[in-house]
C-alpha cells in the first residue's frame, strides 16, 4: 500500500530510540522526510546515522531537550515548518504516589504534555493553511489503567487523551488530523534496562523477569507478553497517510488487550 507520504515533512520528538526511532524509521522508509530529536547531539546525530542507513531515506536531526519553552522555542527556530509531528518525548519512573514531590509532577507535566501543546500551537497553523497535517501524541495505556506505581506518569497520559481530542475538536473540516496512540507493554531500551535492574536485584534472568512483570503488573494483557517498538510504530506510521484521513480525534490502542473495555 502507498501511504501517500511522500513529500511530507515529520517531526517526531524523542526519536533517538525506542517506540520513537521505530516512527521515524517508518516515516522514512515511506518517504517522508524525517527530523529525529533528541537531546543530546551525540544520540541524534547516531539516530540519525543509522535510521538513513536502514531506510535509505532522507533523515535529518536536532538535538534538544522538548520539557522546556526554551528548548521547544529553540528546536523550533531550526525546524521550519512541518506536515507531520509525532509528540513522542516522554519520561516515566516507578515510585510510590507518597513521596513523588512537586516538582516531579512539574516536571514530568513539563515533558510529557506541555512539549506536545508547545510544538502543537507552534506547528498547527501551517498544517491549516495548507489544508493538511497529521498530528499524533503517543499516550499510554497507562492514561485508562492508571499504573499504582507511577501515578504521575499515568496523569499526563490521560491528559494526553484529553488535548489530542480537545484540538481534534477544534479543527473540524481542516484535512488536519489530531489522534492519540496507546501502546501497551513495549520492550523498549529504557523498559530493557528497568527489568535488567529487576532481575539482577531478584537474581533471576532477565527474560524470566520480563514475563513475571507482565504477569504480575499487566496480568489482563492478551498477548501475553512484551510489543516491540515496531509493532507500535506500524499504526502510527498509518495514522500519518492518506489513507487514515477519516481518522481524528480518536484514541488508537497498541496495547496487547491490556485495557479491558470495547469503548
């Protein structure tokens, strides 16, 4: 299938790795001209390096740290504009709702949600005059089945829903589409080194303690174990062509079955 992306130009934040690199690998291996961000310019300019080299498509990239206005205002004198954006950039830590401090919420808020309204607002209204656009914020399954153990990551993916069907709302009759993706359980390199520190502290290897995580934390998942970035990557990339153009507003699970509900 032609996803018709050919010609469009992507931004997807915290693309150096993980669910994020597997985006921009498939935004490029269709054609579209990607910019990787990360932040630092040793990770981008390696992403950068090796997702050209694996597509074979035009990839650039610009280091900087999205959790600030400064750094999204900086990001965005050297971008341009854009026909895509993915609001990738996300933080997580495991810790017991008692002692996540202000300024964790603060930050976690400042990273996770108000890079994607800053880059959003900034990028829109380039996508509204041209009549189209596509953009995506990559939620969590975490933002309906809020995890005890991270709280404050699961409040900025339930307000991630709320903006992506806010602006959705906003736009009607644009060509511009705004969705949410939720991936469930996704083996990414920071989930990769969390179940290793795990299991080294359990002494047991590292894919035991892999399944014992989805058994014991995400015991409703269908799959039964862990999605990779690329099985992730694969829908939004769709989300992004021609083809999904009745798609908006909506809020697209990648979960393995983790959310048990059919609404």
């Amino acid at each position: 299938m032609d996803l018709k992306l050919r010609g469009k130009r992507a931004l997807v934040t915290g693309s150096t790795a993980g669910i994020g690199f597997a985006i921009a690998k498939g935004l490029a291996q269709e054609g579209a001209a990607v910019v990787v961000n990360g932040r630092t310019e040793a990770k981008v300019n390696d992403a950068v390096t090796r997702a050209a080299k694996e597509t074979g498509g035009s990839v650039t990239g610009i280091a900087g740290d999205v959790g600030s206005a400064a750094e999204v205002n900086h990001l965005l004198a050297q971008l341009g504009p854009v026909d895509i954006l993915i609001n990738n950039a996300g933080i997580f830590e495991p810790k017991p709702f008692a002692e996540i401090p202000d300024s964790e919420w603060l930050r976690f808020f400042e990273v996770n949600v108000m890079s994607g309204i800053r880059l959003s607002r900034a990028l829109l209204p380039h996508m509204l005059a041209k009549k189209w656009g596509r953009i995506i914020f990559i939620s969590s399954e975490s933002g309906l089945n809020i995890p005890a153990e991270m709280v404050h990551y699961g409040m900025t993916k339930t307000a991630q829903l709320a903006i992506s069907r806010g602006i959705a709302e906003s736009i009607p009759g644009t060509g511009v589409t705004v969705n949410a993706v939720l991936p469930g359980p996704t083996l990414t390199e920071g989930v990769s080194a969390f179940v290793e520190s795990l299991a080294k502290d359990r002494g047991i290897g590292v894919e035991e303690m892999a399944e014992e995580v989805i058994k014991t934390l995400r015991p409703s998942s269908l799959i039964k174990r862990w999605a990779t970035p690329e099985e992730v990557a694969s829908p939004v990339v769709y989300l992004c062509s021609e083809a999904a153009s009745a798609t908006t507003g909506a809020a697209i699970r990648v979960d393995g079955g983790v959310v048990r509900s059919i609404g």
